[in-house]
C-alpha cells in the first residue's frame, strides 16, 4: 500500500514538473546570466537555516517574518501532531510522518541532506534550507487530522490514558517554553509572549 502511495506522489510531482516546466525552462535560462549565474556553495546555499534554538519556536508566537514564523503551528495543533506520532499500521500517516522528518532534516543547520540537494542540478540556485519547511509544516498539517481523529477514538476508549499522555505533553511544552524564556531573553516580544504564555500550558 505504502508503494502505491510513492508511486501516486510521484505521478502528482511528475505532472506538476511537466505543467510548470513552461515557466520553468525559461527562468533557469535567464537565471545563468543573473548574479545567481554560478549558483550557491554549501554555506551561502543553507543560509536561514534552523538552529538549536530556532526549533524552540514550535512551542510560542513570535512577531518575526522570516523563519520564526514557519514553525509555529499553535498549541492544540501541536497536540494533534503528537498524537499522530502514536499511530500504527497507518501506511498515509507513516507517508506524512517520515516525510515531516526528513523535511526537519533538511532545514537544520550543516543538514548533509541539504548538502545533496545544493549538488543537484536547478536547486543550487536556491537559498534557505529554513524554507524547506513550508512543505514540512504542510505534511505537519496533515499529521494534526490524524492526530486528532486518534486522541477522539483513545479518549472513547481510555480517557485515563488520554489524560496522562496530553499532560506529559503539556509539561513537556511548559519546559520548552520555560527555556524558550531563558533562550529569548533578549527579544523582549517573544519573552513576553512566552512569559504570558506558560502559566497557560
């Protein structure tokens, strides 16, 4: 089933590469004669790239534009995503899954996985391994439907269980937002969003 699936995404992105190569062809053409022309290295390639600390920012709000925007989903989505972690035999939630992951993988920091990417043709034009995570947050999206389909049919089945996994989740967060605090003291913005926001996890 899970080959059925590979096989249909890439029939859609086969159509989709053959529809935009008309604007495409085009624009790789032009783009040899830009300052683009010799294409990015590695480290001008990975710029914006997610760090450490740049993860902190799928647990609170920010006022950025850039990257510090991407990743916040909210905290019941979170929730969501979670959960969809939890289930089995599932071939389109094990899809979206491990493609959120390697999407993860490829907008960090010295990602050799991005490293790969920059060496092919085309993508060596591209700049910003964090924005890579456009797709990954639409695969997380994804996830967020199954997740909450599956905390609805856990808490018909055990509502105890239910409980305890959503408050480790939510201890959880609290620490990361209680780091995020320390980490953003500096961006008074973020660290009172944060602040506000802990009593309320």
């Amino acid at each position: 089933r899970l080959s059925r699936i590979l096989v249909a995404f890439l029939a859609i992105f086969l159509i989709g590469t053959i529809i935009g190569s008309l604007q495409l062809i085009p624009t790789y053409v032009i783009t040899k004669y830009s300052q683009r022309g010799a294409g990015f290295d590695y480290n001008q390639a990975q710029g914006w790239a997610l760090g450490a600390k740049d993860l902190l920012n799928f647990t609170h709000l920010t006022s950025a534009r850039g990257l510090d925007a991407y990743l916040y989903m909210g905290m019941v989505p979170l929730l969501f995503l979670f959960f969809s972690f939890l289930i089995r035999k599932n071939s389109w939630v094990s899809f979206f899954r491990w493609f959120f992951i390697i999407i993860l993988a490829v907008a960090v920091k010295r990602s050799p996985i991005f490293w790969l990417i920059v060496h092919l043709p085309v993508y060596n034009f591209f700049q910003g391994a964090g924005r890579f995570m456009f797709v990954g947050i639409f695969a997380g999206a994804v996830l967020v439907s199954w997740g909450s389909d599956y905390l609805v049919d856990l808490f018909k089945t055990s509502a105890e269980k239910t409980f305890k996994l959503a408050s480790m989740f939510f201890v959880a967060i609290a620490v990361l937002m209680i780091i995020a605090v320390l980490v953003r003291s500096s961006n008074k913005e973020i660290y009172a969003v944060a602040v506000a926001a802990v009593p309320l996890v």
